[in-house]
C-alpha cells in the first residue's frame, strides 16, 4: 500500500512510501472505528502493523500523534520499525527522544510506561497504547495522563494488545459507552498464518494458554494459574499467636536494583501465607537482618531461600542463624533451573486448584500475567511478560514446595 507525503514548501514535490497492505480484519478496525476503540486480539494477529498504520497516515497529514509500549524494550522495536519506514519524509529525528518530525510537519513521539507519566503534557490528535494487558498502572496512565492529550484536537485513541487476565484492558473492552467500540480477533483471523500451524500449537500447550494467547479471551484467572482471583484474597498479615504451635515454613526470592525481593512465611497447618514482605534496592545487609526478624518473630522452623546469583552468599551468612531447607539438589537453599522450575511452577498451580492455598492480594497480578510458553524446542518456558515481574510468583512457588514437604521434614 502507498502513502504520499508532500513537502509544504513545494506542493507538487511528492515522496512516496509503501505500507504494508492490510488484511481484511484489519481493515474492518480502520474503516469502522469509534472514537475509542479497544483491541482484543490473539498473538502474530498483525496488531502491530495495524497500529503502524494508525500512527504513520494522522502524522502525514500534518497532525501530532503518539505511540505507548509497557516498556522501553518492546517500545524500541517499533521505534526502530517505523522510523526506517518514514526515513524518506522525516525532517527531524531524536533518538534519546524517541520522537520524529515529518516534511508535512506531522509528529510521531514514542514513549515506555515503565514511566505512567509519560506523554504528560502533550497534545495529540491521535495515541495508541499497545499491548495494554501488560500495562502496569495502565488505569492512571489513561485517565489521569493520556487522555487529556487528545482534548485540544478532539483526539481519538486504539488500545490493544493480547488479553492478560481481568484487569483494567478487560475493564475497557467491556467498556459500556457509545464512544467506545471494542474489538475482538483470534490468530485465525490473519489470512497470512496457516491454521495448521495453529492447530499444532493447540496441541502443544495447556488449554488455557491457547484460549488467551492465540483466541484472545479475557479469563479470570490468568494464562496458567487458575482461581487466582479466590486465592489472592489476603490484605494483611496475621499474628504470630494465632497460628502457635503450627508448622511455619519462610521462604524467599532475592533482589535487589530492578526487580524485587520478596519474604514470605506460610503455615502448613492452615495452607496459607502469614506474613510476608516486599522491597528493592536495599542492601543485603538489611536484607537478611529483615529475614532473621521475621523468621524469630514467627518461629519459624525452616526457610527454603532462593540459592541463585547473590542468594548463595546470602544463605552462608545465615546458616547458622536459622535452619535452612535443601533443594532438589541436596544442597541449601533452592536453585531455579530449566529443569527445577516446571515442577515448582506446576506445584504452585497445584497449591491454588487443589489444597486452597491462600496468598497476598499484592500477588494477585504477577500471578494473572504468568506465561507458560513452548519454546522452538518444544519445551515450556515459565517467565512473567516482558518488563513484568515475578519475584511474588517465585516466592510463592518456593514456600509451597517446602510447605508441601511431609511433615516429619519439619522436625529433621
């Protein structure tokens, strides 16, 4: 498909770009939009060469428009993409700005809502925040930021991005308001990915990641861990006397600069977490000082700590202040590999849908977004989304695995 760009100075002076040409589901979005509009669609459906699109035509006709990713490494991806397509009519670029300024004098800016402020200020004609499922804070970033942006111009918006449980995407897809159109397709739905293909990946991965990730359904309960919203129901700690003379088990995932760490005790006679905590770019001095008062104030019998990276050193140093668990290995301490982890993932899952174990309502997202993925290899990758954490996820899965041993281990 071409676009035409001309040059304000010179009329007849036309450049020529090419887009790719939609398929017919994407065209369907294009030509009968609201004002609002939401986007639910199944992985490789073509979102991102819609939302292309969607930015490129506004900015070639002189306007102002801007582009939202979770993050400012999803976000460079599509910099990078659209930027080469529009280098012939670019007139100015920053790159440490992520923003152009085409010949028709039309921008395009990009921004990462690492930062939920981000766009604050500006005015557009047009924005897109893709893959909103993943979107942390996205509720503020929408209401209080975005869409002040398009007042001056009466601006419209897409929102899309592949369904991660029911959150705040879910809340506008279902969105009850003649401005807003919502909008639903499946990979089936892109004319370019033979449905074999699909067909072979049903196969291959649990039943729930297919409706989310490729049927592109809003479930209540994430892509892998089921009656999450029925387990994360805890709001705050218990007290120690009121599990005394229980069998209390801590556990932990350590952190310290971008992702977090996280402490958590829980009672094997009740299945659920007491007590639990979570914080970053704190030393390790303070850390394990915040693990030993927790575990005394407990009385706890055993701690089961991740062994990774700095959580070795971690363990030495507190092995003689509290009684430590062996992993898989025999060894102190548990160590995450590719082959430790589909069983501690899976035993989790197995913690919420068949012994009622309880957890923090603070876990209740990283638990929703969880993906379990098959890999080229064939073999099942378990990570939070890009940029996403799952230091509660982790946590949570390491206290099980200990509070799930036979009893008598307590004793040992």
């Amino acid at each position: 498909m071409l676009a035409t760009a001309t040059q304000n100075s010179t009329r007849s002076n036309k450049i020529r770009i090419t887009l790719p040409r939609p398929h017919p589901a994407q065209q369907s979005i294009r030509h009968s939009a609201a004002r609002f509009n939401v986007v639910a669609a199944g992985r490789r459906f073509g979102k991102d060469i819609l939302f292309d699109d969607l930015i490129i035509k506004p900015a070639l006709d002189g306007y102002p428009v801007a582009y939202f990713e979770p993050s400012y490494k999803t976000l460079m991806e599509v910099w990078r993409r659209v930027q080469n397509t529009l280098a012939p009519v670019t007139a100015e670029k920053s790159q440490a700005e992520r923003y152009l300024k085409l010949i028709t004098g039309g921008t395009i800016t990009f921004w990462s809502l690492d930062n939920p402020d981000s766009g604050r200020g500006f005015k557009n004609k047009r924005v897109v925040i893709n893959e909103a499922g993943v979107v942390r804070d996205l509720e503020y970033a929408w209401n209080d930021v975005i869409r002040a942006t398009l007042i001056d111009m009466q601006g419209d918006a897409y929102i899309g991005g592949t369904p991660k449980g029911m959150n705040y995407f879910s809340d506008l897809y279902y969105k009850d308001d003649p401005a807003w159109k919502s909008w639903h397709y499946t990979t089936y739905d892109n004319p370019y990915i033979p449905p074999a293909e699909i067909d072979e990946y049903k196969r291959n991965v649990p039943e729930r990641v297919f409706k989310q990730e490729i049927l592109a359904e809003f479930l209540a309960d994430g892509t892998y861990f089921r009656n999450v919203d029925q387990r994360a129901v805890l709001d705050t700690p218990d007290q120690p006397e009121q599990h005394k003379g229980h069998k209390l088990f801590m556990a932990s995932d350590w952190a310290k600069f971008e992702d977090f760490s996280v402490f958590v005790i829980g009672c094997q006679n009740c299945a659920k977490v007491v007590d639990w905590w979570r914080g970053n770019q704190l030393d390790y001095t303070y850390q394990r000082e915040r693990m030993l008062r927790m575990a005394r104030a407990w009385g706890v019998g055993w701690t089961l700590p991740e062994r990774n990276s700095i959580g070795e050193p971690n363990i030495e140093l507190l092995k003689h202040e509290i009684r430590i668990l062996n992993g898989p290995d025999g060894r102190p301490g548990f160590n995450t590999t590719a082959t430790t982890k589909p069983a501690l993932i899976d035993g989790l899952a197995g913690a919420f849908e068949n012994n009622g174990f309880l957890v923090p309502r603070e876990a209740m997202r990283e638990l929703q977004i969880y993906e379990v993925e098959l890999s080229a290899n064939n073999r099942y990758t378990y990570s939070a989304p890009d940029n996403q954490h799952d230091d509660w996820v982790m946590a949570l899965a390491i206290l099980w695995h200990a509070m799930s041993r036979p009893t008598g281990v307590f004793f040992a």
